[in-house]
C-alpha cells in the first residue's frame, strides 16, 4: 500500500553544512521539505522507493539497486560528518524485477553500495524521525516519457503485492537554463517548460505530460521530467491529489517540491 509520495529536488545546498549561507536562498524549498518530513514521519513506511536520475542511466534499461546495505555522504560537495546507512527491501526489489520482466520491461540490476545525491540528499531531509525503513533505489532509464509511465504503472502492480507500507519518493530538479548563469545557460524554453509542468502537476494531467514538446524538454535540460512521469505511472488509478508545497529557482534551476495526498 502506498502511504506517502512526493516529487522533491535535491540541491545539496539545502544540507546546511553545504550550503551555508546560500541556504538562506532557498528557505521556500526548505520549509516545503519540512512539510513533507512531517507527512513522511507520521506516514510510518516499511519501504521506501526512490527514484533518482543520477546513477547509471542506461538506453534501453531502467535499473534498480541491489546491496546488502547502501550508504550515503556527501564528501563530494565538502562535507565529511553525514554518514548514512540504509538496509535493501530485498523481498520487494526481487518482486518488483520479477513481476517487470515477466511484463517484457527491460531492468537490469545494479550493484552499487554508495548511493548518489539524487537519493541521499531527499533522505537525508525526509528521514530524520523515521529510519525504520527498507530501501529501493530506482534510476530511470533513456527511453522515451511513455516508457517511463508504463514502468511506473507495473512497478505499482509489482508493489500492490505486498502489504508492506510504501513511500514513493521521485528525485529530480526543473530547468537548469532559467538564467544566463544557470548550468545550462539561458534558453527561451527553460522558463515555459516549468510552467507547463507546475500546470500538469497541479491537474494531474500525465497524458500532457508525456505529450510534452521535445524542443521544450531539450531546451530546459531538467533532470527530473523522467522521475516525475514514473510517479504519475505508479499513481495513476489512485485515488490523491497532488499540492505543490513550493517553487523557486534563485540559483537558475527550478526546484519545485510537491506531495500527493490520498483519499
């Protein structure tokens, strides 16, 4: 059963050892984060699947994370303290990759015990009061939007057979190319694609979104489009409702967080 799901962004700037001073910048993401640690928390899950687009993305493969037990950290971007740890849902990643393959979903299975900060930095906000949790790790994979809802719909079917409470958790910021000094630069499109996906969030409207202009998702360069499709695959069907909890873009990305409530 599916307790809880949000889309979340995951600057490391929101870990206040990181960002320092530059967290000030993005106080409106920060409290949303607080409002879903809170849902988080109270939702109690057994399992939590996250979906990042930072580990490896293969063309024709979505993946799916298997160790023992997965660590994070974020040494990467300075910081030496935060260590976390997180055990594998074996029962459900064996389930899951059955139930897709037999459903001709191309997954392969990844061996990769440090996890990357598209999964570390939601956690490591998200589970401050509730750790008692196993984890899937999912990285999305190069094929096209529609793919990307179909794997959701049968991960859900695959979920469906447990009676374990489940987080769902898609990792992934907007445009990167809302500014001249944003990553990607300035382009024309980063600014409507964001518009366009804060109007088919605030509708649920999944088909828009997998329709969504190809000139439009190139010129945005976001990370997260792919995410936030599997998480409309996985709750389609379901009976919520989403609520964008904030938007901003202070640094030329757009980081927008959302929660879906169930009825």
């Amino acid at each position: 059963m599916i307790v809880f799901a949000s889309f979340c962004p995951h600057p490391p700037i929101l870990i206040p050892s990181i960002g320092k001073e530059n967290t000030v910048k993005l106080k409106k993401t920060a409290d949303a984060y607080g409002q879903l640690e809170q849902g988080f928390t109270a939702s109690r899950p057994d399992t939590v699947v996250i979906v990042s687009p930072h580990g490896i993305v293969y063309k024709d493969a979505f993946s799916i994370n298997l160790c023992d037990n997965f660590f994070g950290g974020f040494e990467e971007f300075g910081d030496f303290s935060i260590k976390t740890e997180y055990p594998a849902d074996y029962l459900t990643i064996e389930r899951a990759q059955r139930h897709l393959r037999n459903r001709k979903i191309a997954v392969k299975l990844d061996t990769c015990a440090k996890l990357d900060h598209g999964v570390t930095v939601p956690l490591y906000l998200l589970a401050k009061n509730w750790t008692n949790f196993k984890l899937v790790p999912i990285v999305y994979s190069g094929q096209g939007l529609k793919s990307h809802f179909e794997f959701g719909q049968e991960l859900k079917e695959a979920l469906a057979e447990s009676n374990d409470r489940v987080a769902v958790i898609a990792s992934g910021d907007l445009s990167h190319s809302l500014t001249s000094d944003a990553p990607a630069g300035y382009n024309e499109f980063g600014k409507q694609f964001d518009d366009k996906i804060l109007e088919l969030v605030a509708n649920q409207n999944s088909a828009a979104m997998i329709g969504i202009n190809e000139k439009m998702i190139d010129g945005a360069h976001a990370c997260g489009l792919r995410s936030l499709v599997m998480l409309f695959g996985i709750l389609h069907g379901t009976e919520c409702q989403s609520e964008i909890l904030s938007y901003e873009a202070p640094f030329g990305v757009g980081y927008l967080v959302c929660r879906f409530k169930f009825a």
